[in-house]
C-alpha cells in the first residue's frame, strides 16, 4: 500500500527483498565443491586418502589441535555429489539463503556443521576412540574410527533443513515436517550398525531446529530479518 508524503506525493512501498532475491552463495558453495571433488577423484587414491584424511574432522586430528578442519573439512567430499543429492543441497541452501540472507544462511550452515562436528568428537572420546593403541578401551577399534574419513556438507544440509522446517509459518506444517524430519534422523542412530556420522546427522538436524526455533521467536515468522545481506 501506498504511504503519502506531507506534500501530498504518494510514496511507493519498499519492495520485498525477500522475493526479488536471488541466491550466489549457495550455488557458488555447491560448485565449488563439486568442482574440488572432480580434481580430487583425479589424484592417486593413495594422494586423495591422505588430502582427505588432512582435511578430515575426525578424532585424530582434532585431538591434535587441528581444529581448522572444522572449518576445511565442509570444503570437502569423499566422491563428487550425486545429482539428486548435490540438487537437494543446492535447493536447501539456496531456499535459506532467499529467506534468511546469505549471512545468516551460513551461519546456520556453519554452526550445524561445526557444532555436531564437536558433539560426535565429544562422544567419541567419552568412549575411548582416539586412545594410544597399546590401552584400547573395551571393543573400541582407536585406529580406524580415530582416523576417519570425515567431510562433506552433510552436517550444514541437515542442520539448514531442520532451520528451514522450524520456521515454516503454518503451525501444523511446521510440526509435521520437524517431526518427520527429527524421525527419520533418529531411525538410523536406533539400528545396530549405526556409525557416528548418523548421531552427527541427527545432532546437526537437532542444531537447526533450535536454531530456526530461536529465529522465530525473535522475528515472530518465518525468521527472515529485515536486514538481508
């Protein structure tokens, strides 16, 4: 609706940026990655196991004070992106960054990713992996899961998703996709062969929807502000 001006002269209402925007980062992430893990595919299998392993945020490195991995480690994927993944990533972000703004889009990104990353490293030295090899602890393999292959944009997908369902504005929508969402996270954590990057998935889909919660309560809708970047 149009404001008038104390001349008389209307002015026209801002336009909503949130429509006319248009997302760079998240394509220019996905192609980048995408990208880094054609030229890695590329390499010796020996050289690609060891760029990995050095880009990796698993317990031997961050129990060393590696802690940049948390940071390199999204940078990086064991094998380039299936289409049907590398699409529902591209569409999670670039819908967050439409939303939200590039910036705040990263950050929830970036805290779901680095904060499961953390709480996984956490629960792995609760129970002893990472531990010299000559005092193991109970059946815990200290080589193999210590030193994992641990990258990829897994956890920053799932904690965007759980952010973007969190603030969905109808109520009922919103229940049903958290629910269903937090659901098919936990599915894998409950089986017998679950490994840790399915407590990572359900830790970082936990991340996200306390982040998209606090977003609401702060905005009182869908937790777009009114400052985009």
């Amino acid at each position: 609706m149009a404001r008038v001006l104390p001349g008389g002269l209307p002015r026209r209402a801002a336009p909503d940026v949130r429509r006319a925007a248009v997302p760079w980062a998240a394509p220019l992430y996905v192609g980048a990655v995408q990208l880094g893990a054609y030229a890695t595919a590329r390499l010796p299998a020996r050289r690609r196991t060891e760029l990995l392993r050095a880009h990796s945020t698993n317990v031997a490195n961050l129990r060393a004070g590696r802690w940049r991995t948390l940071v390199t480690s999204a940078a990086f994927v064991e094998h380039p992106l299936p289409v049907p993944y590398g699409a529902a990533l591209l569409a999670a972000l670039g819908t967050a960054e439409v939303r939200w703004g590039a910036r705040r889009a990263a950050g929830v990104f970036a805290a779901g990713h680095i904060g499961a990353s953390l709480l996984v490293y956490a629960g792995l030295r609760a129970r002893g992996h990472g531990r010299p090899a000559q005092a193991p602890v109970g059946d815990a393999p200290s080589d193999t899961t210590a030193q994992a292959l641990d990258v990829g944009a897994s956890y920053g997908f799932n904690a965007t998703v759980g952010a973007l369902a969190a603030t969905v504005p109808h109520r009922g929508v919103r229940a049903a996709a958290t629910a269903g969402l937090l659901t098919l996270a936990a599915v894998p954590v409950l089986r017998r062969g679950r490994t840790f990057t399915d407590a990572g998935h359900l830790a970082a889909l936990v991340l996200g929807v306390a982040m998209g919660a606090g977003m609401r309560s702060r905005t009182g809708g869908d937790g777009a502000g009114a400052n985009q970047a």
